[in-house]
C-alpha cells in the first residue's frame, strides 16, 4: 500500500522518479525499491516525503483522515513500528549472510593456499616442449603468482569483515 501511495502521488504532482529522488537526497534506485515495494523507508524518510510532496504521512501510509487524533496517531505510530521492525529483521538477515559469506571465503583461501603448498609447483617439471602443457603451466604459474599476492590482503579483508558482521550484544 505505502508504495503504490509513493508512485501514485508522486506521479500526481508530476514528478519522476529522479527529481523526487534528488529532493529527498536519496538515489533514483532507493526510491524505486520503495516503489516496487522491496523496501520501505525509515520514519524519518516518510516524513521527508510527506513534506516534498506536500501531503500528511498519513495519507503516504493509506490513510485518508483530515484531522489527526490521538488514535490515529497511535495508529501511525504502530505502522511505524511495525515498519521499522521489519528493516531491522532484514538488517540482521543480510549482516549475517555477509557473516557467513567473510567465513566462506576465509575457508576457501585457507583451502586453496594448502593444496598449493601441497602441490609445491609441480608444474615446474612438466615438459614444457609440448604446447599444450606449456600452455597449462603457464596457466597455473600465473594463477598460483596472483593469488599469492592478492589472497593475503582479501584474507585480511574477509577477517575484518567478519569481526565487523559478528553480533554485538546491545546494552540498554
């Protein structure tokens, strides 16, 4: 509903999709996510909306009440809320894949860098007269040459990203 509300009353003021987005201060993307109904935005952001397209977030949020009362602010209030919660779920569900996606690529460079090791450039023996195998080896010394030098700053990355997506117990 809020974002059928989005287009439709953005469309009735004759606006597109980028001059809202440049008067709201977002990206065009940002607000078509909100359009297509993949996201919603903040309390915050509802009432920057409301107050670019000259309406009451009430009416953003389907509402058609002239004056606000007490309950319908509750109302509001509780839509908000319930808004809000649903961000952060979503929040907490993509900082945990970005978790497990850092340990993911830990393992799989830790993996590689032992079947390396393993491996000890045995290629090097190969004979190289035959183009085919010549072509192979290269391959892997070249392979073998980038990872080694770029594995342990991604390794380093993908550490840091993991102690940054960890959860962090909330004290009130």
């Amino acid at each position: 509903m809020l974002n059928e509300n989005i287009k439709a009353i953005r469309k009735s003021k004759g606006l597109s999709q980028e001059e809202l987005a440049i008067k709201l201060n977002v990206v065009r993307q940002t607000l078509s996510k909100w359009e297509r109904g993949l996201s919603v935005p903040d309390s915050d952001m509802l009432i920057c909306i409301s107050e670019v397209l000259e309406i009451p977030v009430s009416t953003l949020l389907g509402e058609t009440v002239m004056e606000p009362k007490v309950d319908d602010l509750k109302v509001i209030s509780e839509k908000l809320e319930l808004i809000n919660l649903q961000l952060a779920k979503r929040k907490t569900t993509r900082r945990k894949m970005f978790h497990w996606l850092f340990i993911a690529l830990c393992v799989v460079i830790v993996t590689i860098f032992a079947v390396l090791i393993e491996l000890n450039g045995s290629y090097l023996g190969w004979d190289f007269s035959d183009p085919e195998t010549a072509v192979a080896g290269v391959v892997f010394h070249a392979f073998e040459w980038l990872f080694v030098r770029s594995a342990p700053i991604i390794l380093i990355v993908a550490i840091v990203g993991i102690f940054l997506t960890r959860k962090t117990s909330e004290v009130f």
